[in-house]
C-alpha cells in the first residue's frame, strides 16, 4: 500500500452561518473548538440546517484525495457501531479507501465536527471527538502500517493516554513517516511534544505558517526557514495568499498559488494541498511539481463545499 492514514474519525456535518452565529456562541472564527459535552454540542446543533455530511476527518480527507489520484491507500479510525458509524465507514468504501477498523458497540458515539461556514468562506469547527478520541494501541494493526510506505498522522489525534500510545506503536512500525500539525489549537496544546515529533520522528511535516511560527516561537518567517533547513528533513509550509514551500536541507522550493479562484469554503484546503504533495513525493515527483499537485488540489477544493472533490 501506499499511504495508511491514521486520524480521527468524524463525521463533518457542515452548515451556513451568518458572523453573529459565532460570536453568540462564544467562538473564535477560522479556528477548531472542543467539545467534551455532547448535549452543549447537540444544543449547537438544533437550530442550523445541514447543508452536507462527509466522512470526514483532516487525514480522511487526504486519504481520499490520494485514492482519487489513483493511490492505493487505506485509513485507521475509531468508530462506533451506530447509524454515523455506519455511513463512515460506507464514506469511504466508495472512495476506494481500505478500512483497517472493526466497529463495534461502543459507550461514546461516532465523532462529529460541526463546520460553519460564514459568508467570507471562513470554517470555525467544533468538534465532539466521541469515540474517535479514544482510540488506542489496540485499534492500530502493525501489520497494516508494515505493508504501507508511508503513514500519515494528524496533530489532532495526538493526546495524552491512550491515543498517545496508538502514535507511538504507528511510528515504531512505520516505514516512513507524515504528520500534518492540524491546526494552531493542537501546537499550543501540545507544543513540547509537537516539537519533539518534528524534530526527532517525523521523516515529513505539514503546518501552515501561524502553526509552525508558534510551535518554534519564532519572529519571523525566516527563522521557521532556518530551523527547518537544520532539520535534514521535509518541512511543507502552506502560507495563505504567499503560497507554499518545501524546506529539506539546503534545498529550498516556493510556488505560488493559483489565482482569479471563486473561492467558497475553505474547508479541506490544507488536507487535500498534504494529497496532492503526498501524491507527488509517493510518484517520485520533483519537489517543485508536489508543491504544484498539492496547491492544484487544494485551489479546486476551495471553490465548492465541503473537504471532497
């Protein structure tokens, strides 16, 4: 296989919203909430009306952007033996996804991510993990990741306890592996350990440049180049309007993004740019060609709804 993602299986349930929306509810926009209550989630919920629902989760998302590129691919998630749970996992069975998880009844429901999308195209996410968030070395097949060239994490399955111990025995079997940050709310969260992670584990990261500026403290955009060229390792940058760039060792690589884009939601732009370089590096693609691949999927995700092409 070519690339097992290992992530947070969660339902995106996604909504329109109007800006007052987010501030009523005491949220901060573009960013990612936890809930720990499901009745203050399913308060949230009531009175919105669903536009879409997806088999979601940030490395869903790149997994099935990968698979749709012709990559032979598979994910590892935690669900639940529910009516969710059950159209997660036919989700990704139609998008010729491998689903290394078997389901069973279990106390916490299947993880949901409620998306807001605002008039602007901006997505504020709150997130009820469920289940999804108690996934442990157990729900990780060894086997599965052995056979896989490249795993690849996401920062917001990462957590003290048991989800901890799954991405430890995921790295400790890998053949090579990715990690995408996720979102400035997990740096901040977990700052020494992220650090640890891209310096001493992971052979590829993926940030945005406010997650990376924060995880190093850095002042400015040319210290996250200096630390990331001292790493020896693939750092991938994706910097808003500035475009994107590729840092491994001395080797330097920028592009820029498309332009004159309709752009509608947001959502999914920074999972499905982590496919299209993914693709690019597991083809054997000149790095400058996976930044191509990876903004070329993301342009075109940002001109509908939703995280799926």
């Amino acid at each position: 296989m070519k690339i097992l993602g290992i992530g947070n299986a969660i339902v995106d349930v996604i909504c329109k919203v109007e800006d007052n929306f987010i501030a009523q509810n005491n949220l901060t926009k573009s960013t990612m909430k936890l809930f720990f209550n499901e009745n203050e989630f399913k308060n949230l919920l009531i009175n919105l009306k669903i536009e879409k629902t997806v088999s979601g989760g940030s490395v869903a998302n790149s997994i099935v952007g990968l698979s749709q590129l012709g990559n032979k691919v598979g994910f590892i998630g935690k669900i639940s033996d529910d009516e969710f749970g059950i159209n997660y996992e036919e989700g990704l069975r139609k998008e010729n996804v491998e689903y290394f998880y078997s389901k069973k009844k279990e106390e916490l429901p299947t993880g949901t991510c409620l998306i807001l999308v605002t008039p602007d195209s901006e997505r504020t996410m709150c997130t009820f993990l469920g289940t999804a968030g108690k996934i442990n070395e157990d729900d990780v097949s060894s086997d599965a990741i052995q056979k896989s060239e490249i795993i690849f994490l996401e920062g917001y399955l990462w957590d003290e306890g048991e989800p901890k111990k799954a991405f430890d025995k995921a790295i400790n079997n890998a053949n090579k592996v990715a990690m995408s940050l996720s979102d400035l709310f997990c740096v901040d969260r977990h700052k020494p350990n992220f650090l640890n992670l891209v310096r001493n584990k992971l052979d590829i990261t993926f940030a945005n440049e406010q997650e990376i500026t924060s995880l190093i403290e850095a002042k400015n955009f040319d210290e996250v180049i200096n630390f990331s060229k001292q790493l020896n390792k693939l750092v991938v940058i994706t910097r808003g309007e500035k475009g994107a760039i590729a840092i491994n060792g001395d080797e330097v690589v920028e592009n820029d993004i498309q332009k004159n884009l309709k752009i509608v939601d947001l959502t999914g732009a920074g999972d499905l740019f982590a496919a299209g370089f993914l693709h690019g590096f597991i083809n054997k693609l000149p790095t400058k060609e996976c930044l191509d691949k990876g903004t070329e999927m993301s342009s075109r995700v940002i001109q509908q709804i939703g995280a799926r092409l």
